[in-house]
C-alpha cells in the first residue's frame, strides 16, 4: 500500500481540500494508472454534498478518469506499460450474477463497487479520480483509443456512456426522431452522440441562449421548452426524448410530446422524488424509463464509437484549486460543459 495526493471533502458541504489517501499494492491482474485528467460531473457534487444520501468521508471524487498505465500486475494481459486507459462510474462488481455475465455490471445484482464513494470487497473506502493515481483490476479498466485526448476523452466515461447506453438500447439513428432534455454536461454529449447515429436531434431546452451551441454540436432543432407553444408544436413528435437534467420535470407535459410507443427516459437524478399522472402513459402505450451508465463492453464500445466519429467532450481544463469554484459555477451551469482537471495540478 502507498499514499498519493488527492482532493477531498473532509465532510458533506465542506469545501475541497488537498491531501492524501491510501492505494492497495499492485495485485495479480491490477493495473496503476497515472492520472492524467478527471472530468467534473454533477454526481460529484451530489456526492459531496450528500444529496444522494449519506456519504462516506473523506471522499475523493471523481469517476471520468483518463490516464496512462505505469505498471501492470504479473497476471494481466489486457494492457501494458504505456497505455492510455480509462475508468469509468465503477471498478468492480460480483462477476457472477446474470447482468455480469451479459455484460451489464452496472446492474449487477451483488452490487457495484463504486469508484469513489463506496466500498471495496476488503471493506475499505474507494476514492475517485482527484487524485494522482489509481489501482484498478484490468477487466473494469478501458483502453482509450488515439485519436481523442485524454483531456476530452475523461468525461466520456460517465458523461459519454450515460447517453450512448440509452441511445443504443432504443436505436437512435437513420428516421428517428430524438430530443435531449437539457445541454450541459450530459446534453451535449447526448447531441453529439445521437447525431453520428444518424438521428434527426432536437435540443430541448429552458431558453433560447444556447441554441447556436446546439446547432454547432449535431442538433437539427433547438426549442425553449419555456415557451409553451413548444409543447403545442412539437405534440406526438418524437420516437425517443433523453432527460438530462437533475431538477423536477412536470413528466405529463414531457411525455405529450412523446410518440405512441415512444420513451421518455431519464439520465438525470433530481435529489427529490417526482410525481407522474399515469393517464399520461396510458393514453398512448408510452414508456417512462430510466438508464444508468453502461457495462464495460458497451463503455469500449462507446470510446471507439467516439474515436471512428471524432468525438470529444466540449471542456474546459482547471486546476485542483479551482475544483470548489467549479462546483459552484457547475451548480450555476456555467460551463460549456465539462470542467476536467488537469491531476498533475493536485
């Protein structure tokens, strides 16, 4: 076991600070991984903050890792000395259940080892990607392919799975007509995704402000879901709407303007429970969904999708003792629209 150095919350709404935390010795088929970037997401600050329940403190945030190996176990196969690897939303899981075996750990029935925030099968804390380094098994590492940075390539790991995993498993693409609640973090690269699919993409948004961005980024159409003639014109009209956001939506109004046996599915986590009239479901065969990250298969998948397609998150690169004023400015969606930091900053 060795100490690197991190960021951490010393407790829930306390503010980031610099030390040091413990990494196991490197194991049998583990892989250290020099940090290079970790992207900023909004569970972070969830997270931090206790917004999704009790953390466990210190917590080292961070699950959009993006680094290169400097050694590798006796018994690992999948990578070398070198590679530019990443880790995503978790970094181990039971191995045995059926979603593990159908390549779907990020439901696996035995639970998820989270990369920060939770606990290892040794009953030791995770902490995340604020750090100079990690030790991760090589069957929960990813190889980022050449061709994407690994500064725009750290969010994809959450950010850019969260979207591809939904966008797959409904078969956005060529005559489907997809609309992305929300362009931030997530959106953006729910635009960027869907348009290389070949979907005809709709931005859903509170205003107009964004809407050159959207354009820019892949979208077809770009409406201000603050003007209620959007819910009049855009009735019935889409196969496939992804929400993004983690604050309430009035579902009724969403899903009126979803297809029969279309889906609305959520991506963004709201702290507090939401309310649904069912009639709104009922009266057209609708479907109210939800889909969490991706399994580690599809998460390859996706960065090789990504590097064919030329895709990269829009960020912008901070240093450690910009990580609190990130937050608050992630809070105040002023970022377009990944904060990543730069690890050799810590």
């Amino acid at each position: 076991m060795t100490t690197v150095p991190a960021y951490a919350a010393p407790a829930a709404d306390a503010p980031l600070e610099r030390t040091t935390v413990p990494r196991r010795a490197v194991g049998e088929h583990d892989v250290l991984i020099e940090i290079k970037y970790a992207g900023i997401c909004h569970s972070d600050i969830h997270q931090a903050r206790n917004g999704w329940g009790e953390g466990i403190f210190p917590m080292v945030p961070g699950h959009e890792i993006a680094g290169i190996v400097a050694e590798v176990g006796p018994g690992v196969t999948r990578h070398k000395v070198g590679d530019r690897v990443g880790v995503g939303c978790f970094v181990d899981s039971c191995r045995t259940c059926a979603y593990c075996e159908q390549g779907l750990e990020q439901y696996c029935t035995g639970g998820t080892t989270a990369t920060y925030n939770g606990l290892d099968k040794a009953g030791e804390p995770t902490y995340g990607g604020y750090s100079t380094h990690v030790v991760v098994d090589e069957n929960y590492t990813l190889r980022i392919p050449e061709g994407i940075g690994l500064d725009e390539a750290a969010p994809l790991l959450c950010a850019g799975i969260t979207l591809y995993s939904p966008l797959a498993h409904w078969q956005a693409g060529p005559g489907k007509k997809v609309a992305i609640v929300g362009l931030g973090g997530l959106g953006h690269m729910g635009v960027k995704i869907a348009h290389a699919l070949g979907a005809e993409v709709t931005v859903l948004s509170q205003s107009l402000k964004k809407q050159e961005d959207g354009l820019k980024l892949g979208a077809d159409h770009f409406y201000a879901t603050s003007d209620p003639a959007t819910f009049t014109e855009l009735a019935g009209h889409f196969d496939l709407i992804i929400s993004t956001v983690s604050a309430p939506l009035d579902f009724g109004a969403y899903l009126s303007l979803v297809k029969t046996d279309g889906a609305l599915v959520n991506v963004g986590a709201p702290e507090e429970p939401v309310s649904l009239n069912l009639f709104s479901l009922i009266g057209g065969r609708k479907t109210l969904a939800g889909s969490m990250i991706g399994g580690i298969a599809e998460t390859q998948e996706m960065l090789d999708f990504c590097a064919a397609h030329g895709l990269g998150a829009e960020i912008e690169v901070i240093g450690a003792d910009e990580i609190n004023e990130a937050y608050e400015r992630v809070i105040a969606s002023d970022v377009r629209y990944r904060f990543v930091i730069d690890t050799s900053t810590i």
